[in-house]
C-alpha cells in the first residue's frame, strides 16, 4: 500500500480507499482495478494523492492504448502537421513572453496574446476542429504553456458558441490563456515533482491563483481576467478554492474557463492512454458537472461537443459500427445510433456506449 500522486495513476492500478464527492457520497471504491475512465474522474477532484494497493498490469501493458482510426485521420491531415508545427512556435513564444514579465516587469501585450491564438485558429477553421486537434497534440508533459494555450484557444471557440461580441471574445480568450499565470511564481521543484506532493506543498500549489490575480492586478488587466486567474478553481457548489465561493459570487468569465480548464485535462493525451471519446468525456461531466458547473454553460458546451459528431461513424462497446444520429438532450452522452436498419437508443440501452468515433 502506498501514496501515489494522481498524475503517476496508471490502468492497472487497484484503489486502496474509497473516493467520496462533496455529498460525502462514495464514487469510487476501494478495491477500484483502475483503466481509463476512472483515472480521468479521480484528475476531477482536489485530492493530490490516492492510497494504491497493488499494480496488477506491466509498465508495458499500462503504457500501450489503442489510437482510433478517427484520431489517426486527424493526425494525419496536412492541417493538423500545420497546426502541430505553428503550435509549437506559439507555445514556445508564449513561454518567453511570461518569463519576460515575470523576471523583468515586462508589460503583458493582451493583443500579441490574442493574435496568437487567432493564427492558430486559421488551421482549424475556428470551429469543433479546434477541440480535435488540440486533443491530439503530442504529450507535452502537463506543460503550464502548453495547456495555458489550449485553454485559450478553446475559449475562443466556447465565446462563439455563447455569442459573445468580439471585445468579450478577446478577454475570454486572453483569460484562458492567462488562467494558470500564477504558476509562474511556484517553485519548479514542486511543480515537476516526479513523485507524491506533500500536504504542505499542495497547499503551496493551490496557492497559484492568489499569485496569478496579483500578477494581472500590477498589470492592470481587465477584471474578469484578474479575477478569472483567482477565481477558475472555484465550483458552484462551494467545493472550490481559495475563498469556497458560491454561485453569483463567481465571476461569469471565470465560470467559463473552469469547465475549458477541466475540460483539457481530462482530454490530454497521457503515457497510458491517447485521446478519450468524447462522449466518455460528456459523461463524466454529467455525472457531477452539473452542480460544480454553471447549469447554462455546460449545458451549452456540451450540447455543442456532442452535436459535432452527429452523422460520424461509430463504435459500440459491444463491437458493432452505426452512424450517430440523434443526440438526446437530457442525457447527452447516450444519443442515438443507427446500426443497419436498428435504431439504437443510449439511453434506453445502458449496458452499451460509445466506444470510440471513427
């Protein structure tokens, strides 16, 4: 039995302590043989470590995942390999720009921000595809940068959907962008820490939104930018921190950036696994979203990630291939599938699901 730093959890892995949400309901149990599905739910949580049993898989075996045919297309475009390669430059521009306002009170150019997420965006046509392509860019590692700008970009994207006006579309993207700036100012030695975070230094973490508000506020930024940087590890329902706000008490910005921030993490490729379906992804949300999450804004994400993919081809856990059809609103990770002449409705037949898109 040992702590394990939930960003070493590995397929494989048994659970050696129950899992309670903020309800003080169980859910996930101890004695849990850990894949996928449920490493990504224990990222949602606050808790840095969990108690391990026992490895019951290999490294080798944890290590290995099977790559969708749909994601290999992705990959394999020329518009993806444009947008990997201008990525890289954008991410490593965005690095150097942090350190120079950090290091020597360098000003931060909220426009140079924008543009850059405005380039990148040219590559996937500012729609859906850029949630594609960002879910499969290579491991970078959890890089600050890396997901700081992916964060931005999908809420660039998330601002039209909202219909937002461009002035509100530019602070919703330089937000996301700038959400995990007080990062910047944690010891690197805690932030790469291979192996389990003490109490004390998870507390040093959660620290990274006071420092990301006073950085933005010297800077003289936008409110919702500021308080986003404090605010996007807040959840309505008071679980969050550093205050534990509720509801009104959350700026609306920072509500938005929340469920992008949460949203790339649980989507980042790992060692174990490539990118998740989309519809597992929904359904994690559902089953505890909707009280940490602002109802109006998930829902409108959601809806918005499931509906993509209507007309696409899939596969079911029980093997068989359909066309996705019909997207059930009231349980948006079980729509509708047409498997030959069969209609298959996810919401009546709940011991299948979506396995992957193809």
């Amino acid at each position: 039995m040992q702590m394990m730093d939930k960003a070493r959890l590995c397929p494989g892995m048994i659970l050696g302590q129950d899992v309670y949400n903020f309800a003080n309901q169980i859910v996930v149990k101890k004695g849990t043989v850990l894949d996928e599905r449920t490493i990504t739910k224990l990222h949602r949580f606050e808790i840095p470590q969990f108690m391990i049993k026992e490895e019951v898989l290999s490294v080798q075996e944890a290590n290995t995942y099977h790559k969708s045919s749909y994601s290999e297309r992705i990959q394999n475009s020329p518009e993806f390999k444009r947008f990997q390669e201008n990525y890289d430059i954008e991410v490593l521009q965005f690095q150097n720009m942090l350190t120079c306002v950090i290091e020597k009170n360098q000003e931060i150019d909220c426009e140079a921000l924008y543009h850059q997420v405005v380039l990148l965006l040219k590559d996937t046509g500012n729609t859906i595809n850029a949630f594609d392509m960002v879910q499969n860019l290579r491991h970078y590692d959890d890089s600050t940068y890396a997901h700081s700008m992916n964060v931005g970009l999908l809420c660039n994207v998330f601002a039209d959907w909202l219909g937002f006006d461009e002035e509100d579309k530019k602070k919703l993207t330089v937000a996301g962008i700038l959400h995990d700036i007080g990062k910047t100012r944690i010891p690197l030695d805690i932030i790469q820490k291979p192996s389990s975070l003490s109490e004390e230094e998870y507390q040093i973490i959660k620290k990274h939104t006071e420092y990301g508000f006073a950085i933005l506020t010297e800077n003289k930024l936008d409110y919702h930018i500021r308080y986003t940087a404090l605010q996007h590890h807040e959840r309505n329902d008071g679980s969050g921190y550093p205050l534990g706000l509720v509801d009104d008490h959350i700026d609306e910005f920072a509500k938005i950036v929340s469920i992008v921030d949460v949203y790339d993490a649980m989507t980042s490729p790992r060692v174990y696994r490539g990118p998740m379906c989309p519809f597992d992804v929904i359904q994690l949300f559902e089953e505890e979203g909707f009280r940490k999450y602002d109802s109006a804004y998930i829902l409108t994400f959601l809806k918005r990630i499931a509906e993509s993919y209507l007309n696409e081809q899939v596969r079911l856990s029980d093997g068989r291939i359909g066309k996705l059809v019909f997207i059930n609103v009231h349980a948006l990770s079980r729509p509708v599938v047409m498997v030959g002449d069969q209609v298959v409705d996810l919401q009546k037949e709940k011991h299948l699901h979506i396995r992957e898109i193809l």
